[in-house]
C-alpha cells in the first residue's frame, strides 16, 4: 500500500507536534542550550551533570543501641507494675527482632511504666535500680530515634536517584504533602527530646510507607544537579559570545538581537525559570524539612552521612543547592551583560 506525499507530510506534522520538547525536564534544559546556541550562532555543548550524592548504606546509617541488663526486673512480678508486661513484650520473640519504629515506641512504654512503678516497690535497691534503668533509657533515646527515622529502610526509595527528574508543571501537591508530614514529624521529636515522652507516634507508620512510595527527594537532587549543568551550559555560551564578535554594535538593536531576546523570554521566562522554580520550591517544602530532620539529631548522627547531609540536604551550606544558586547566578549575570550590548537589558 503506498502512501500520497501529502499525506505522509501531514501524518510526520502529527507525529512530530506530540513531541514537545519543552514536555519533560531533560528535553526542557537540553532544548534551551541548543536553542541558546543557534541564536548566538555558536556550537552547542553539553556538559554531564554533577553526580548527585547517594544515602548511605543502611549498616552505615544506622547506631548501635546501648543494651540494658538489670536482673532484678524479674522481681518485678511480684508488685504487679506495668513494667513486667512492658519487659515481657521485649522479650518474646517478636519483641527480639523489633522493627526500628517499634523500638522507639517501647523505649518510651519502658521509660513511663519504669518511673510508674518506682514508687510501688518497697525494695529499696530494686527501686534505684529500676530509676537508673528509666534515666539509662532515656539517655539512649536519641540513638533510637535516629535509628527509627534516617536508619529505617523506608527512607530509601525516597531518595532513589533512579526514579528520574522531577516531573514539568508539577503542581507541588506530593512534595507540600510529604514535607508536611515530615514537619509535623521533627515537631514530636523535638517534643520527645525535650522529655515530653506520651507523644503520639501513631501517624510515623503512615509516613514511612509514603517514603516507600514516593520519589520526590531523589527527583528533586537529580533536577537540582541538571539544572545547575545547563544553566553553566548557557552561562559558557554567553561569555564565549561576550568575549567574541559583539551581539550588538555601538548599543544599536538589530534582527538577530531581537531574536535572542525573542528566545531569551519565550524559552527561559517563560518556560525554564517556572521549572527552576518547580525545583526551588519542592526544596523548600520537602528537602528543608528533612534538612532539619537530621539536624535536630546532630549529636548523634553518624559520621558516614554527615558528608551526605552537607551535600545533598543543607541549603544553607556549600552542596548541590549552593551550586545551583552560583550556577543561577552566574546565568543571570551573563544574559545581562549580554542583552546590555543592545539596551536590552532586562530588568528584575
């Protein structure tokens, strides 16, 4: 069967209108270099995005818990406290093998049941020992927490950084509502801390599955790395055109400067610095929260992910977010310069 010419033209015009471009965040940012660099009349290069730093290892990420043995809680039995059903919890085999989150929820049951009973126990020894128990415990929560937050496997799949870049348009739902929840998290550890120790933890759960099943921390570092690679992309491009034949003759506008500014609004305006804030927000919802997620817990923390903290979660610090923003800068910088060649420069 053959096909007439017009409609063959007409069948390439449908099929190549479905690919926009400008549809998903790496054809975005390669288009805006490639559409930079036949404006100015120069070559196009793509440089590969910085490496965007990986969790560590769980093994790595995870403390060791102080162990407790006080014999005498054997005793207990026979003044009927709570503490003997809290301790028999931990002992069964189930109680051997506690899931992180449920550890913390019985260090809190042991501590509360510890300091109930103390006061109903006539053994005057047996009731120091009990109280250095609770205060040992309590010592240690720090540790447990860690562990039932950045040392959970659940935390993983949140930080993958296989799952691609976050999505263009993105209407930020899914990472305002993750870092709600990890804020409202920080908020009960900050209270537990600070010794208020009946917080609820029901809701912790329906957290960790979330951090299952969403990517957003990973996708959110994996368009912070791109994006900072082709606005230095861009950047090259205009200082290499800055540096050679002017755009712009004795500040008089001609055609080819009004087709950069043409591009510079329609492409960059319009549609790569509302993905740039995409990215900035997302990481001011989600990655500042867990920002702060591991640095209520800085004394503890273990040294293998301090490295992974500075780099990938403080945005204050000298990471992958202090690396966009000089990238940023250094973008804006140069499209002033060079749109100042013909007066054009554009205003904030």
């Amino acid at each position: 069967m053959t096909v007439s010419r017009p409609l063959l033209v007409v069948v390439l015009a449908i099929a190549l209108g479905g690919c926009d471009p400008f549809d998903g965040p790496e054809s975005l940012m390669d288009e805006y270099v490639a559409r930079t660099a036949r404006v100015l009349d120069l070559e196009a290069e793509l440089s590969v995005p910085a490496p965007v730093p990986g969790m560590p290892r769980r093994r790595l990420r995870q403390l060791d818990v102080p162990s407790l043995q006080i014999d005498m809680l054997g005793f207990l039995s026979l003044y009927g406290c709570q503490l003997q059903f809290v301790v028999g919890e931990r002992n069964s085999v189930l109680g051997r093998v506690m899931q992180p989150l449920n550890r913390l929820r019985y260090e809190l049951r042991f501590i509360q049941a510890a300091r109930d009973c103390v006061p109903e126990i006539d053994n005057e020894e047996l009731a120091q020992s009990v109280a250095e128990a609770a205060d040992s415990k309590e010592q240690s929560l720090p540790v447990v927490i860690w562990n039932a937050t950045w040392g959970v496997e659940e935390v993983e799949p949140l930080f993958t950084r296989s799952k691609g870049y976050l999505p263009v348009d993105s209407t930020g739902v899914t990472t305002a509502s993750l870092g709600q929840d990890v804020r409202r998290l920080n908020g009960t550890i900050e209270a537990i801390l600070g010794g208020q120790l009946g917080e609820d933890l029901g809701f912790v759960g329906a957290i960790h599955q979330q951090w299952q099943s969403q990517h957003r921390a990973g996708q959110v570092l994996n368009s912070a790395a791109l994006a900072t690679a082709r606005l230095e992309d861009v950047a090259d491009l205009l200082v290499q055109r800055l540096d050679g034949r002017p755009l712009c003759i004795g500040g008089k506008e001609n055609e080819q400067a009004r087709i950069v500014r043409s591009m510079f609004f329609s492409i960059y305006i319009e549609k790569v610095q509302s993905y740039l804030a995409d990215i900035r927000r997302a990481r001011n919802e989600l990655l500042e929260p867990l920002s702060e997620l591991a640095s209520l817990q800085a004394d503890v923390m273990p040294e293998a992910f301090k490295g992974f903290h500075e780099e990938a979660l403080e945005v204050d610090g000298e990471g992958i977010w202090h690396r966009l923003d000089q990238a940023t800068d250094r973008h804006t910088s140069a499209w002033q310069d060079l749109l100042d060649q013909c007066g054009m420069r554009p205003s904030a």
